[in-house]
C-alpha cells in the first residue's frame, strides 16, 4: 500500500483502520488502480476523515461513519467550497466516498445511505484537446532531441509513437512489461479496472518500439517495456517532464501533455471517418458517451474550416 497519502496521519478506532486497509488492498489487487489513482482516493478518504473528526469532535471509527446524516456530508462539501477547491477535486473526493461507503456495505461494515442523498457539484462538460496531425508527428519527431542518451532517445521516440499509434493511456503504456511488447499486429492492453482490450499496432508502431529493445541496456524478459535512466520502470512524470519541455521548445499549450496524444489518436480516427463504437473499444471507454466528446471537438474543427475558407463565412 501506498504512504504517504495521509491515511497513516490520522486518529482512527482500529475498527475503521482495519476496513481502510481491507479497501486498499481491494483497490489495488483486485480493481488494480494505477498508483496515481491509488494515492488520489486514499488522500480523498484522509481528507474526508479528517474533516469528520473535527466537525463530529470525536475519533471516526465505523459507528460515526454509520450515524453521518446528508448534513454531514453536505457541511464538508460546504468546508470544500469555502476552501475554494476545484469543483472537480470535490466531484471525484465524492465518488471516492460513495466508492468506500459502497465497499463497507458490501462488506457488511456500515449500511449508511446517506450519501445517496447528497449532489454532487454539476460539473462544465470537457472536450478532449488534441493535438492537430502536424503537430502530433512533430512531437514524435523530435521528442529525442530533448535527450543526449542514444537509448533514451529511441525509449522517447517508441513510447510517444505508441501514445499516438494505439491509443493509450500513458499508466497503460508504462504498466507494460517486456514481454508484452508487441510481437505481431495486435497488442493486448489492460485498462481501468483490469480490463482488457485488444488494440491494433501499426508497423511504425513496432518499429519504433523494435528499434528501442535493441538499444536498451535493460535486458530482463520480466521487466518493464519502458525502463528509466536508472533500470526502472519509467516514471510518469519524467515523459511528462519531457513533453513540457517540447511543448515550451514549439510554443503549444498547456493542454499539449502526453495524454493529448491518445486525444488526437481519436480525434484523427473520427475526422477520418472511423466508427464511434469501434473508437470506443480501441479507447477501452466503458461509456460510449464518454467517446461521444470526441464529435464535438471534429464539428469544432468543422466550424473553424468553414470560417477560415466558406465565402458566406467571410462576408463575401
């Protein structure tokens, strides 16, 4: 389990410290959150309980948890506002809570349904922000020049050209180990939750990732794919050290991380006609509302060609 994230911080009744522990080991082993999202709802839950323990002015244990009324939950939301946290922090500290109360139900710990009855902050709806096809190859192009190490350079090059060839989510990407590496002309992914979902490699893609392999000083058929200067598995947030650096080297904004580049891997896809519902699978969405975002970001893209070139749209 994670430190750090605040849960070990705090004051609990041992029942509650038992079931907190019982849940992060059913997080990360059996819905296998990526650690990113592993730390994110332990810190949501220390937050949470914390704030319990001073608005209640009691120690939390599974019998307070069991008496909260909606007016408990509603003066944390309350805290959270005057405190002027992003509403969409908020959104997802709540379905952390509604994810633990769940837990506890079904573990037969608390029965509490108090939460259902309280809203959840309305949140803006987002549009993915990919990048144009341009400037998705350039970013690929150059990615290597923001290394002096041969290897790393080519490690640079095979992970953006499978971020934008296939798709993924960057934990997808560095959760792969060596002997996942794509061999043919498929790549089997796990995504959230641990599901798995078949995605096509183009040859450039294998490529890209063929000519890495034969550079890396890393050898071992059970280590990562993707290893760090220092024979680890890559970080996160060194690719996204990286790409800021690139990002500032070409001047495009900040919406330009490595995840833009599987935005752009759908967007391209949908501007080029492909299927919503075989865009879906290759995304690994749970949702098809969820991929739906992606057709208004192309009649965005529609609306800009008609302003900048239709006559009528100039006035003409």
């Amino acid at each position: 389990m994670a430190d750090g994230d605040g849960l070990d911080a705090f004051a609990a009744l041992d029942d509650l410290r038992g079931a907190i522990a019982d849940w992060r080991d059913w997080l990360a082993f059996e819905r296998r959150c990526a650690p990113h999202t592993f730390a994110a709802y332990s810190g949501d839950l220390a937050r949470f309980l914390v704030f319990i323990a001073d608005h209640r002015g009691e120690t939390p244990g599974l019998a307070v948890l069991a008496d909260l009324a909606p007016a408990d939950f509603r003066a944390y939301l309350a805290r959270r506002a005057r405190d002027g946290v992003a509403r969409s922090s908020t959104a997802r500290a709540m379905s952390t809570l509604r994810g633990f109360f769940r837990y506890l139900d079904r573990t037969g710990r608390v029965h509490n349904p108090a939460i259902k009855a309280v809203k959840t902050p309305r949140l803006p709806v987002t549009v993915p922000r990919p990048l144009d096809r341009d400037d998705a190859r350039t970013v690929i192009d150059r990615i290597a020049e923001f290394s002096a190490t041969p290897w790393i350079q080519r490690r640079d090059v095979a992970l953006f050209t499978l971020l934008y060839g296939c798709g993924l989510r960057i934990d997808e990407a560095l959760r792969l180990d060596r002997h996942e590496a794509p061999a043919d002309a498929s790549i089997v992914i796990a995504g959230k939750g641990g599901k798995q979902r078949i995605v096509p490699v183009l040859p450039v893609v294998a490529r890209a990732i063929g000519d890495y392999l034969d550079a890396c000083p890393y050898e071992r058929d059970d280590g990562p794919l993707f290893y760090g200067a220092r024979g680890r598995r890559l970080n996160a947030g060194v690719v996204q050290r990286q790409m800021r650096k690139l990002r500032d080297d070409m001047a495009l904004p900040p919406s330009a991380t490595p995840h833009a580049l599987r935005h752009s891997f759908a967007t391209h896809l949908l501007g080029a006609g492909g299927d919503l519902r075989a865009i879906q699978e290759l995304l690994g969405h749970a949702s098809l509302s969820t991929t739906q975002r992606y057709t208004k970001v192309d009649a965005d893209r529609l609306v800009r060609v008609y302003d900048d070139a239709h006559p009528r749209a100039r006035g003409s």
